[in-house]
C-alpha cells in the first residue's frame, strides 16, 4: 500500500514518486524546518499556532446526559401526566408514574454510561514521551509538547509520537496493524511516513514531525468518531407509539369533553364549575390511562435483563439500544485481522527447490533466524520447525538483521562438526539476485512466488551457501494469517440467520479474496480507494455506486475513512449494518454502525466506540449474541401489540358509551387500577420466552399499528358487547331474576373484563402461532399475570374500591373472555398468514424482475 500521508499542518504534500531526498527536502521547506531541529523559542510558537500534540475531547457532564433521559417525546408525556396527577393531589397516582419515569432514566443512564469514552481512549494510545532534539540537544519531553517541524527519535518499542518523515537512519519497523488494519509490520526506510499511535518492532530512525494532534491520521480518526453515530431504531418507534396514543387520546378526549359539555352543562341551562371541573377530571384521568407510562420502563428492563443473558454469553452491552440493533442487523462488516484470522502469521507450506526437502527448507529459514527474535515472520518460521531441538548445538558465529535496503537476514552457521555455513531468507526477488539461479530455475522460482502472490499468500525466499560467495535456492515459504478455527461455521451461521456478511480489510484485496474464499464469503472484494475515491461521501453517491457496494462481498486497501463511507453508503441503501472491528481504525466504522462490536482483543477505542464488545475469541459469540437480541425484540414487541391493543379498547370504550349510551362504564378509580394491573407484572414480560426469529427483524411501524389496531378492535368488540350485554341486563326483568346487577355492579363487570381481557390478549399476541403451540409463556410471566388476577379477582368479589359482585358474575365474565380469546386467536393466525403469503408473493415478483 501507499504509504504517503498527505501533510495538513505543512502546507504541500508529497507524491508517492518522490524520490526520498527530495521528498525530505520539500517536506522541510514547507515546514521552515531544519535537521537540527526546532529552538525552545520556535517549538512554543508552534505549539501556540498548531496546538497540542493532543486529541480534543469533547466531554458532556454526566448531569447533562441524565437530564436527556427526561427530554423528548415520551418523557413530556409521561411528565405531563405527572402534573395532571399532581394537580389533582393523586398522590398515589403521581407517585406511580414518577417512579417510571425515574427507573427508566436511571437504568438507561447506569447502562449506557458503561461504555468508556472513545477520544479518551484514543488519547490513551498516544506516547506519553519523545526524545527530540532541541535547542542542537537530544531531550526527552511529553509528547503533547511536539511542533510540526520537531525533529524525534524512533526506537524499538517505543510509541511513534506524531506522524513523520523518517530523514536518518537504517531501518524501521512498524506495527500500524491497529491503524491501518494491516496484519503484518511494516519496514520502514528513509523517506517513508510513520503514523502517530503505531508501534516500533525493530530497528531505530529518526523522523521529521509532519503533523500533530487531531490533523495526524491517528487524529483523523478520532475526528470521525465524534462525528459519527446513528439513531437508535427502538427510540424512532417509541416516539411513533408514543405520538400515535396521544394523538388518538387528544381526539378522544376532545369528542368526550365536547359530548359532555354539551348533555351536563349546555343543554340544562344551568351550568356551574364542579360540573365543568368533573368532566376535566375524568378526561384527565383517562388521559394518563392512554399515555404508555410503562413503556419506556418495559423497554429499559427488558433490554437490561436481555444484557445480562448476552453477557453469559461473553458478550457485554455497552448501549442497551445495541440489543434492538442487533436484532434488526442484515448487513455484518467484518475487519479481517483479528477478527476473521488469527492475526497470527504461519507457514502454509514449504516449496523445496533442487534435492532439498520441505523440512531443509524449514531447518534453513530457522537458521536464518535468531531465535530470540520477536519478528512475525521469525516466529512463525521458528513454530512451523517439526524439530525444534534440531538446532540445538548449532552456534550462530555472525548475523545480519533484515534491513529495508537488501531485504534478507543472513547468518554464518558453525555446526557440530566445526563447518562454517551461510544461511539467508527474506524477499524472493533480494534471494534470487543472491543466488543468481539458472534460467529453467528462475522461471519456476518466479512463477512458484506469482502464484502464492495470485493466491494472498507472502512468499519468503530461502538460500544457503558453503563459502558465502555461491548460493543455491533452498526453496520458497509461503505465509499467511489464517482464519480462525470457527470463523467459517460462524459465517454460515449468519448468513442462515439472514445475515449479508462482508469482510472489510486493510490488506490487499488479492490476500482478502483468498480468505474470503476459504470463509464461504466470495471472493468479489473491491478496492476501497476505488469505490470512495478522496472527499466522497456516501450520501452523495450514485445508485450506481451505493449498489456495487451492497453486491460486493466485501473491500480491500481500506482506510479508516473508507470504512465509515462503507457503513454510511450501507445504511443510506436501507439497510441495518453490524461493524466488528478490535483496532483504532475500526473505532469510525464501529460508532457510525447500528450496532459496532468490538472483538476480543480489541483496543481501549475500539471498545469504546462499540455498542457490544465481545470477551471471548472468535465469532460465534456473534451468532448468541444475535439469537437472544432477536427473542428480546419480539418481547418488546408483543408488549407494544398488547398496550395500543388495551388503549384503544379502554379509550374508546368510555368514550362511545359516554357518548352514546350517556353511561360511564369505568370510574376514575378503576381507570388507575387498571393501569397499575395492566403494566407492573407485564414487567416480567422481560422473562418470556420468546422464539427468536429466522431471519433479521426490524420496526415496522405500518405493520405494527394495523395488527395492534386490528386487536385493538377485536377486544374493544368484546368489552362493548359485554356493555350492551349489561345494559340489558339492568332493565330487563327475567336476566335480573337469574341474577340482580345495578350500574355500580355492570362498572364492576366492566372493570373485571377490561383486566381479564387484557392479559389473554396479550398471551395471544405474544407468538404469531396458536396459543396450543410453542413457544409458551415463561413461568414468571404466566405466575405475574395469575397473581394480577387472583388480585382482581379479589377486589371485585370483596368491593375493595368497586362495588362488589358475586361469584357468579365473576365465573361469567371468565368464560365470556376466553370464547373471546379463541376468536382473537383465530383472527391473528389468518393475518400473520396473510402476511406471509404476501411477503412472498413480494420476494417473487422481485425475484422475477430481477431475472
């Protein structure tokens, strides 16, 4: 890859065919800088003018992000009613509803305040410390205290400190692998660029200060992360909930108010304030029975149990929305190094040359090699030797390390017997022009290292020599960063549940079609740069474009820039995009996504960009993770099927017989009980056992309000009838023989069936199949509810606040709402079927289009 960074701070930036001299040169001319180095007085003027060597960090108090929770929508809603109560002196009202709307602010903040601050991890990355020479002196300051123009020394093990120009010395090796995504050390020579934030392996050079702070690409990066970020898909749908109940109690009430005021104070001529001030009172009672205080608590508790089961599972919740994201996920963007291999190097196999043997070519490489080495390619030659002992009594009389300019290590060998051999490894091209094999050799050689290139695979050369003038080829290595063990069965896994997964790597795309061959996952990668050339943005692309990229199965030579366009092009073509990544160039990509994941392994800002970090290794944790969050959707689901279902029954229940019957079915008091009955034990609907679905579920709200609205009026045909059954009742002599029922009683009956009704809706509406079949209710949601009504049915049959009724009428009402419960349950089975039916009738016809 192209290792030439533009230069933000310094003015003109340098071509890639620069030679390194002149590169240098331009560089220093654009910085008025000098190999000796800044003065103290120069360096602070810098600083003055440029900044820090620091990343900013915007940081929002933590009273700031509390009080958010009390903002919006829903929160306005449920506070007004908190008013209302309050005005009415309802104290137990008040204190209710306060209550949830507490314990809905204090667990969404507890959870999402678990995730670390990304910039503050970024900053945490950067070298603490740099040797740089000021004022004509070698000296050791914070690094926050780099100029553009600095010049620093870079030595192994050592953080670089700001991007740079390497302008002296031998040889640098780099793991930017956290930046870049590149699985393998990069070798570094005069005239390269070393990035702020990678790490030194091997050798030491000096380098001129580019850039600093947030224009360095490790600043870059932290830039996109604080502008990335996508809205939760769960809070959109809540407020939709949300402002559907209050439209529709605003009309209700409205048409209440209006038929009231017209029948108690118009119409008789003589009005008066109580009678005003009654009708205000009962409308604003049933106001706060149609506002969902519960649903933002429901929604918390069930996400925060939902966290709990995925962290038995290795999986931890930073962002409790990364649960309903997750469920809803169809596109998954997966890094390559680290999280689809092993971001481990090892030896495919051996390709002996002349007599030699795979094991020679081995033994050689290993002799070739220091074996205190800590070298990627050095250890993985040293694993891949079968006999490890064999080198045992074997002395390393000379060595030469590998530098950037001959490209091979050699060593001089003194064996057991007193020989003195040569031993060298490293580029093809650097071993052959040591050996200068024949032509029938070279061609093989040549298209032996062709190959392994056609198939991503590093090819090392081998040779050794008796007097260190002649050299033969031993043969070729070939090396590779393989795919972890459970990578493939994972991929299958998700791609069963309907997952479009896409690897997104730093490296060639030749070695990412080779991976993602072996993965199952095609081998139609395209080079970022070519899809997002420089100062693209995803939503400025064609469809042309944004197509290709969903067709692609996944993107090589990727910047940290690239990866955040690919999430966003994805999410402006409609999709739902997972991000897994463990590096600091994931960190954009893993924010922007729906739900980012950071892997096992992975660095302090790629955790605290993500939603769900994972703690075990490998992918599979993946594959739980998406299982429990699609059972905890359907949870949540039912439970807002189940609430527009029952406002719509009570709301419109009091309102047309109010209206046209001039009868109150439900007191006020009754109205509270009912929304206490209602929403504290369908807390435990977090317990359900829900089914998780076969393939990727989202918030469709169309579908949403028909189903609901459609059980809505099946249970307000039900509570209605029962009405115009009593009605009858009261006047009619027979019935009031078989069983005496007065006004107050027929409210209690209304009341009873309201709370009954209620809960077997919901047993109906929380599967799509027949309540006969699995999945059944979970033990601590069925118990919840049976206590509810044992509780109801007390209330009634004792009169605690309702006038009491006998057993009788309680044993009727029971029957009435389980005949009812088989038709609901009919009617839902022939709309999910209808559903069906049409989705693959759309599947079809696009199918068909699309041939």
């Amino acid at each position: 890859m192209d290792t030439t960074a533009s230069n933000p701070q310094g003015g003109a930036a340098t071509g890639a065919q620069a030679s390194p001299v002149s590169k240098i040169a331009q560089q220093l001319q654009a910085l008025k800088a000098s190999k000796e180095g800044l003065s103290s007085a120069e360096a602070a003027t810098r600083l003055t003018q440029y900044g820090p060597n620091t990343i900013e960090e915007k940081s929002e108090s933590k009273w700031h992000k509390l009080l958010a929770y009390f903002w919006g929508p829903l929160p306005f809603l449920i506070e007004a009613a908190a008013v209302i109560s309050a005005l009415r002196r309802d104290w137990p009202d008040f204190g209710v509803v306060t209550g949830l709307l507490a314990y809905n602010a204090v667990v969404g903040f507890w959870q999402d305040n678990k995730a670390a601050n990304a910039l503050a991890a970024l900053k945490k990355g950067l070298a603490p410390h740099a040797r740089v020479l000021r004022d004509a002196n070698w000296v050791s300051i914070e690094a926050a205290g780099l100029a553009p123009g600095d010049i620093v020394s870079v030595a192994a093990g050592q953080i670089v400190p700001a991007d740079i120009i390497l302008i002296e010395g031998d040889y640098l090796s780099c793991d930017q692998a956290a930046l870049t995504g590149e699985s393998l050390p990069v070798s570094k020579k005069i005239g390269d660029d070393a990035y702020a934030g990678s790490i030194a392996k091997q050798g030491s050079m000096t380098g001129l200060v580019t850039a600093t702070g947030a224009q360095t690409f490790f600043g870059r990066t932290a830039k996109l992360i604080g502008a990335a970020g996508a809205a939760s898909h769960s809070q959109r749908a809540v407020t939709q909930v949300g402002d559907f109940l209050l439209v529709l109690a605003f009309l209700l009430g409205l048409i209440l108010v209006v038929a009231q005021g017209y029948r108690e104070v118009v119409a008789p001529h003589d009005w008066d304030w109580s009678r005003i001030g009654g009708i205000l009172q009962y409308v604003l009672v049933l106001l706060i029975a149609s506002i969902p205080v519960a649903l933002p608590a429901v929604m918390s508790v069930t996400m925060a149990i939902g966290a709990y089961a995925l962290s038995l599972h290795k999986a931890i919740v930073a962002k409790l929305s990364a649960i309903e994201e997750l469920a809803g996920v169809d596109v998954l963007c997966s890094d390559k190094t680290g999280t689809l291999t092993q971001n481990k190097l090892t030896v495919e196999k051996p390709i002996p040359f002349g007599a030699s043997t795979p094991e020679d070519v081995l033994f050689c490489a290993a002799l070739a090699t220091q074996r205190s080495s800590e070298d990627a390619i050095d250890l993985a030659v040293l694993a891949a030797l079968k006999t490890p002992a064999s080198l045992d009594g074997l002395v390393q009389k000379e060595f030469s390390p590998f530098d950037p300019v001959t490209k091979r290590t050699l060593a001089t060998v003194v064996d057991r017997s007193g020989a003195v051999r040569h031993y060298a490894k490293g580029a093809p091209q650097a071993i052959s022009a040591l050996a200068a094999p024949d032509e029938q050799t070279l061609k093989r050689y040549q298209g032996e290292v062709a190959e392994l290139a056609a198939k991503g695979e590093r090819a090392l050369g081998v040779a050794r020599s008796d007097d260190g003038a002649h050299w033969v080829i031993v043969g070729l290595i070939s090396l590779m960063d393989p795919p972890r063990p459970d990578a493939a069965a994972t991929i299958a896994e998700a791609q069963k549940l309907g997952l479009n997964v896409k690897m997104v790597t730093g490296d060639d795309v030749a070695i990412g079609n080779q991976i993602a061959g072996r993965l199952g996952l095609g081998a139609h990668l395209l080079v970022a740069g070519d899809v997002f050339p420089e100062g693209a943005k995803a939503e400025a692309l064609p469809r042309s474009v944004l197509e290709a990229v969903e067709r692609a199965d996944g993107f090589g030579r990727v910047f940290p820039e690239h990866k955040y366009e690919i999430v966003k092009a994805l999410q402006a073509a409609g999709h739902i995009v997972a991000m897994t990544g463990d590096g600091v160039n994931d960190a954009p990509a893993l924010k922007q996504a729906d739900c980012g994941i950071a892997v096992s392994g992975a660095t302090d800002a790629a955790r605290g960009a993500a939603a769900l970090i994972l703690t075990a290794p490998g992918l599979s944790t993946i594959i739980n993770a998406i299982r429990v969050s699609r059972q905890i959707f359907e949870r949540i689901e039912s439970y807002i099927y189940y609430r527009i279902a029952m406002t719509l029954d009570i709301m419109v229940t009091v309102v047309a017989s109010i209206v046209l019957l001039d009868f109150q079915p439900v007191t006020a008091i009754m109205i509270v009980a009912l929304a206490l009955l209602d929403d504290i034990p369908i807390m435990t609907i977090a317990y359900d056992n829900a089914p998780d679905a076969p393939k990727p579920v989202r918030w469709n709200m169309p579908r949403i309000f028909t189903f609901a609205s459609l059980m809505g009026t099946l249970s307000l045909a039900q509570t209605f009838g029962l009405l115009l059954i009593g009605t009858r009742w009261l006047i009619d002599a027979h019935l009031q023989a078989i069983m005496p029922l007065d006004p107050n009683q027929l409210q209690t009956v209304v009341f009873l069936q309201l709370a009954v009704g209620g809960h077997l809706l919901l047993f109906s509406v929380r599967t799509k199949s027949l309540l006969i079949f699995p999945a059944y209710p979970s033990p601590k949601l069925f118990w919840a509810i049976v206590a509810t009504q044992i509780v109801a049915v007390l209330l009634c049959l004792f009169g605690f606040g309702v006038e009491a009724i006998p057993g009788r009428a309680i044993a009727g009402v029971w029957a009435y709402c389980l005949i009812w419960l088989v038709l609901a349950d009919l009617v839902k089975l022939a709309y999910w079927r209808h559903v069906d039916r049409h989705e693959r009738a759309m599947l079809t016809r696009r199918a068909n289009l699309a041939a």
